[in-house]
C-alpha cells in the first residue's frame, strides 16, 4: 500500500500492467492514500479488507474486463466510484458499461495526469456533497416529524425531541420526560428522578444543570448507597481533622465545595432515617456544619435526588421520611426503562457506536438490519448502559470499514429470535380452549419475565405478583428451564 497521509480518501488502482500500475500510483499518491492491484481478483480480495472510496481500473485485463470487474463491484461495494481508464471509441460501449457497470467516469487513453487528478478530485467532491444531501435529508424530514409532534403537544424545541445535552433519543415518553426536566432546569427547586438503574439518571441531573442558571458553578455528585452516616455526612457536610478515626485532615465537603451549583444525590432512598433528618435541616436552613465542629456556614446549593425505587411507595412503608420527600419533589421526572420505549434503541445504538468508534480511531460503516432487530428484541434489564457496553463490544471486535453484524455481538443477543413467533401471538388465533389459551399466555408472560431478569427467581416472582414457591411452581408445570433462552423465550 502506497500511503500519503491523505487529503481525502482511499484509491485502489487494478492494472495488469506494472508500469502503467506504477505510473498510475505516482500520479494520485501525492494527495491521496493508494492500493494497488494487477487483477481483477486481487482487487475484490483488497475491497474486502479495506474501505476504498473510488476505484480506477483498466478495461483489458487477463482474468476479467474492467467492466466486469465494476458490475460485481456494483453489487458488491455499490457506495465505491468507478473510473474505467479505456481505448473505448464507440458510443455503444461506453452505453453498455454505464449500463451494466454503473461507470462513474470513463479516462481515455493516453491519459494526462492533470486531466486524471481533477476527475478524481470531482468524484469525490460530488460523493461527499450526496452523502451530505442525504444528512440534510434525514434532518429535515426529522424536523417535519417535530413540527407535528409540536402541534399535538408532546414537544415544544427540535432539540428537546433528540437530545437534552448528553441525553439521545426518539420515544415520545423520553422526550415528555426531558420536556419537564428543561422547564424545571430554569426554576431553583429540588428535582427528584426515577428510574432504573442504568437509565441514565445522572446525565440527566446534569442537563437540568447545564442548562440552569448555576451552569457556571460546579456539578458534584455522590452516591449515597451503603455508606455508613459517619462518612456520608463527612462526604457532603465536611469535617474537621481528627473528629473521628481517619480523619487526618480537614475535608471541605460537597456542599460547601458546590456552592452556587448544584448537588446530585443518587440512590437517595438508601439513606438512613437518621441522616434523613440532616438533609431536611440542609433543606429547609440551607446550613452546614462539619464533623467535629460547632461552626456552621450558609450554602446556595440546588439538590438533584434520584431513586431505582420510587420514594412515593417508601412514604407509605415507613421507610421514607414524607416531609423530606416533598422537599425533594420540587419536580419529580421519571425516566422510562429502555424496554419501554424501543424507538430509543436504533438512535442509542448509532450513537454509541460511532462514539466508541471514534475513541479507538476506527471507522463503523454502520449497523446491520439484523442486529438492530436483535437489539430491540431484548429486554435489557440493564437499560442504557447494557446497551452501551454491548455496542461498545462490538465496535471493539469489527475490523476497520465494517459493519458491526450478529457475529460481533454476545451469545445472549445472538442467540436471540426476533422474527419468532410466540405464544402470544398464536393466543389470539388458536384453535384451543380458553383453559389452553390462557396456559399459554401466562407461560409466555413467566417466560419473558425470567429473560429480563436473567432468570433471576426472585427479581421475576416480584414483577409477577407472585411467592418464589408460587414461581417455581409455574416453572415446572409449564416445563421452562434457562435453555429457553437459547431461543429468546417460549
């Protein structure tokens, strides 16, 4: 391969002459990257390793014509440009080969290598120029989709629909969500997000403080789930050196180190009733008093809350402090699980592969059609970030220029059938009695319960409303085990 690093694009030249090959490659290498082939064979051989841009290829070769050669590269690689270099007089042949081998440009021979550089040069312009015709395209028809959401209420910005700062997607229910998050991002009050785990909780507490009024103070998060008081007040009030075993300096503290921005608590429903009642003081009082001391300070700090768990049914156990929840629901924003709303999932996935992509200094040519038809088959109890980790997976075993494909993803996507049938399904046609029909909805609904939470008893029998016993009861009369999710369920 005769490289130059580049200004724009990769040229695969097929002559099975070496001189003219050699002379061909000097010409185009000051400003182009260039392989270079003697045969037709060989260059399907390099098409399939390397993603060329545009081909120039003699019409006399031994083992096909160059026309030949561009008719299997049409259906092969259809996005590559063709240039036939060609002693063709008759208007005939030069019809035929437009035809038959969609030839972008004919070069006759003797060619001149300023004439050959500036038909080089047009292809690709005119080839860059379409693929941004088609960008454009896609974007305006996603704006006329806006502007008809807009006037059924569901969204009010274009940008609202697809992206609240790091946040992508399509659904109507993550736009309704990121809709109440910006109108409450321009207020002061508290926001407390619901969501799953993996739904992407934190990304929005930092849109709501990107686009607030503290944009410009800091954003500090902490995770309150299994730390003890001692150190979580440490963690967000402060302390003084020595005011208890390990303490072997002053620590500020989040609150005061946030003041003026904003504060995310996650997993605020892990924290003790003890500790509650120092967050509702900081709440109401806006006070602060370290570890070890008696001194207090004032801070202007917003709260973010967020909870897997929804605080609401905690109040009703005793689990949850009522007069802290309310404080905290200044806004109260729930974020859909990814199952929920799979239009989310091909933009997620195009996204994150072309990040990641990007990271490792690889091109993705895209995404199969079957893989995003496995993608939204499964239930993704991991929501966002299973999602992510996936394609992060893939882009990191596709070689360059590739598709990422079925065979780049994890056994449990592959082994998924999307474009089976179940029993669902047949339930509503069938031929069978309604003891019959209902057996096999309820075992198709035990089924995808168990996938969803990987077969994960206790988890499944809470989604269903049922005792573990009662569970596996349902198991082993409908015969299911975990090789049912060889084939993605029942």
């Amino acid at each position: 391969m005769n490289a130059h690093p580049g200004l724009g694009g990769l040229l695969l030249v097929v002559d099975d002459e070496p001189q003219v090959r050699a002379a061909l490659v000097r010409c185009l290498q000051e400003q182009y990257e260039v392989l270079s082939a003697a045969s037709g064979s060989e260059a399907l051989s390099l098409l399939g390793k390397h993603p060329v841009d545009l081909i120039l290829s003699d019409q006399r070769m031994p083992d096909m014509s160059g026309v030949d050669f561009f008719a299997r590269t049409r259906i092969s690689h259809p996005e590559v440009l063709r240039i036939l270099i060609t002693g063709y007089s008759e208007p005939e042949d030069m019809i035929r080969s437009i035809n038959e081998a969609a030839v972008y440009q004919f070069v006759a021979k003797p060619w001149q290598p300023d004439h050959l550089l500036l038909i080089v040069k047009r292809a690709l312009e005119g080839r860059e120029l379409a693929r941004r015709h088609r960008l454009l395209s896609r974007e305006l028809k996603f704006a006329d989709d806006v502007l008809r959401r807009e006037t059924e209420g569901i969204v009010k910005l274009l940008q609202e629909t697809y992206r609240f700062d790091r946040l992508i997607f399509a659904s109507d229910g993550m736009a309704q969500a990121c809709n109440l998050a910006r109108k409450a991002a321009v207020t002061d009050l508290p926001v407390l997000i619901h969501g799953e785990t993996g739904t992407g909780k934190e990304l929005m507490a930092r849109a709501v403080h990107f686009f607030s009024q503290r944009s410009d103070y800091p954003f500090l998060a902490q995770n309150c789930g299994a730390l003890p008081d001692e150190l979580l007040h440490s963690e967000l009030f402060g302390h003084k050196r020595g005011s208890f075993t390990g303490a072997i300096g002053d620590r500020l503290g989040l609150f005061p180190a946030a003041d003026g921005g904003t504060v995310f608590l996650d997993e605020i429903s892990e924290v003790s009733p003890s500790f509650q009642v120092s967050l509702l003081r900081f709440l109401q009082e806006g006070e602060v008093k370290p570890l070890g001391t008696n001194d207090t300070r004032h801070c202007n700090v917003r709260i973010i809350a967020a909870s897997n768990r929804p605080l609401k049914e905690l109040v009703q156990q005793g689990k949850f402090r009522q007069d802290l929840y309310f404080r905290l629901r200044g806004f109260e924003v729930d974020i859909p699980p990814l199952r929920e709303r799979p239009d989310d999932i091909p933009v997620l996935a195009e996204y994150a592969a072309e990040k990641y992509a990007e990271a490792i200094g690889r091109k993705i040519a895209g995404i199969s059609q079957e893989v995003m038809r496995r993608l939204k088959a499964h239930p993704f109890p991991g929501n966002v970030r299973e999602l992510e980790n996936e394609v992060r997976r893939m882009v990191a075993l596709a070689e360059e220029g590739e598709f990422l494909s079925v065979r780049h993803m994890s056994p449990e996507f592959v082994r998924l059938a999307p474009n089976k049938e179940t029993s669902a399904a047949v339930f509503l046609r069938g031929k069978e009695t309604l003891k019959q029909k209902v057996e096999s909805l309820e075992a198709e609904l035990v089924t995808q319960s168990l996938l969803r939470h990987k077969w994960n008893h206790s988890r499944a029998a809470r989604e269903l409303g049922l005792s573990r016993v009662g569970l596996a009861n349902k198991i082993k009369r409908y015969q299911l085990d975990e090789r049912q999710m060889e084939g993605g369920g029942s």
